[in-house]
C-alpha cells in the first residue's frame, strides 16, 4: 500500500513547479515536493515534447533536452535536470 500511496503522490505532485510559481496543487517548492514527483515531472514533460500529438509534431530529443534545460531551477530540480543531461 505504502508504493501505491507514493505513486499516487508522484502523479499528484508532478505539475507542481521546483520554483513554487504556477505549480500546483499544494504550493510545495524544491525539496518540498516528493523526489518521485520531481523526477515524473522531467519525464513528463520530456515524453510530451518527443511525442506527435494532433496538435503539434514532435521535437527532436537534443532541442526537448534544451527546453528542459532552460527550465531549470524553475520548473525543474537542478539536481534532476543534471541527472538527465548526463544520461
């Protein structure tokens, strides 16, 4: 039960930005928000950008990985944003 709960709290919490500014739902800022969050966040936003959607084409990974590095600190942990550059 205790995964399942942290799973729940990943998915809740992953719109939530490092910064605190336009995130949501409970206003919690870097260290603050779940790690497991914080790394579903990236992922997130990384897998929306690569992918084709109706709307929009998708982004080649190296320009994705730019975006997500110009976020940093704001919308992203700087630690987790490392964490990608080096993978």
């Amino acid at each position: 039960m205790a995964n399942r709960q942290k799973g729940v709290e990943s998915l809740y919490q992953r719109k939530t930005n490092n910064d605190g500014c336009d995130g949501y739902p409970a206003g919690l800022t870097n260290q603050n928000i779940p790690l497991s969050a914080r790394i579903v966040a990236l992922a997130d936003v990384y897998d929306a950008l690569t992918s084709t959607r109706v709307y929009k084409s998708a982004f080649e990974p190296i320009v994705a990985k730019r975006m997500i590095e110009q976020e940093e600190a704001k919308h992203f942990d700087p630690a987790i944003v490392n964490a990608f550059r080096m993978s």
